[in-house]
C-alpha cells in the first residue's frame, strides 16, 4: 500500500467529493450534526474498536480448535489487501479532512488527529522525498476504498459461529461505519467502494474454498477405491 501511494497520478477527491454530492450527501454537514459531547466519542469509540477485533477472531478460533476459521480469516485479509492496494493505486485520495479542511472548532469533539493521521506519509510518498518506514509506528494509507469499513465487514463474517458475539459486534461495527466519515475523515463514496471491498473478499474466499473441497473430497474418494489391475 505504501507502493501504490506512491505516484504521481491526481487525487481523486474533487471527483469523489462530487460523486457525494450527486447522492446528496454534504460532508461538512455531516460533521457539524455529529461533531457534539454527546455522539462524537461514541463514534470515536466504535472506530478504535476495531482494531482489537482482528486478534479477537485469531484468539476466538484458536480456543475453539477451528483452524478452518483461521486460515478463511486470513485468506479475507490477503485478498481484501490486494483489492484495495489495487483501487487505491488506481484512484489516488487525500481525505475528506484534507480536501475540505474544516476549521478546529468544526471538529473539536473528535480527536486532534482525525482522519488525518496518514496524511504526512502520503505527501512523503508523492513527492519522492525521503522517509523512515517503520511499520510498528505506521498509519493505514488506505482513503478509497474505506478499509475499516470492509474489515468490519469481514469480522462480523468470521465470527458467524459465535452468534453471541457476532450480533453486538455487527451493531458496533454498524455504529463504526458511520464513524469513518467523521473520525476516519472519509467520503461517503469511500465507504460504499469499501463495503463492495469486503462482500468481494468474502465471495472470492468462498469460491476458492468450494473449489479445494470439491478436489479434495475427490481425491478422498479417489483413495478409497480399491485398484483393480486389468
């Protein structure tokens, strides 16, 4: 992702700000009717929770013995990877934040930061100048499609087994799609190209797993048989 950062090609947010506003979605409006004590750390709250969700589906199959589980989790996040470091390469973005720069007191119930956090990195990668990549300290660069929008996706999926845990995350990560215009400082459209992201990734996996059952039932059935010299 960080490759595919960097290039040259235009950002693409006046064409995805005007793609919201065919739909008839105003960011900056948006962020005024959220940007209160009272529903902003709840936003900000569903959208930091995600992280924690991944080792949680990681932890949650391996106590249960579903090495199935892990090994569909991980195919999901190496084939959503690859989607959406594709479609950013393609459609290059800044951010809501950035394109619209709202004033400090337009997003003061939000954190300092918000939807800005990869910004630095991005313009470093663009222009070419050089800078430290230190993983364990990097921000996700991912503006279209929205990430979190497709991982909150594919967590709820993995943990369709565990119906118990799987509804309260569904609705917390309902509450967190939301929260990735505010907090996360994306475009509506982002969110949209995010979802399909996900629903892709789960499609993709699920084929490529229909197809190893059905050769490995047959080479099952294959090895059952008795052989007959003729």
């Amino acid at each position: 992702m960080h490759v595919g950062s960097a290039t040259e090609r235009p950002l693409a947010d006046p064409v995805l700000a005007s793609i919201d506003a065919r739909m008839g979605f105003d960011w900056l409006w948006f962020l005024s009717i959220t940007n209160n004590k009272l529903i902003a750390p709840v936003l900000i709250f569903a959208y930091h929770a995600l992280g924690p969700q991944v080792p949680l589906v990681l932890l949650l199959n391996i106590a249960t013995n579903r090495n199935d589980r892990i090994l569909e989790f991980v195919a999901l996040l190496a084939v959503s990877s690859v989607l959406a470091g594709a479609t950013m390469a393609l459609v290059p973005a800044e951010g809501a934040y950035a394109y619209f720069k709202p004033t400090a007191e337009q997003f003061n119930h939000f954190t300092v930061q918000a939807g800005m956090w990869h910004y630095e990195t991005l313009m470093a990668l663009r222009s070419g100048e050089p800078f430290d990549l230190v993983m364990a300290k990097s921000n996700g660069l991912v503006t279209f499609p929205s990430y979190h929008t497709a991982l909150g996706i594919m967590v709820v999926y993995a943990l369709r087994d565990y119906r118990w845990l799987s509804w309260p995350l569904g609705g917390l990560n309902a509450i967190m799609v939301i929260s990735t215009l505010p907090e996360g400082g994306h475009h509506l459209i982002d969110v949209f190209a995010g979802a399909l992201v996900g629903v892709a990734s789960i499609f993709a996996v699920r084929m490529i797993g229909a197809y190893e059952r059905v050769h490995v039932d047959g080479a099952a059935r294959i090895g059952s048989e008795t052989a007959r010299l003729r």
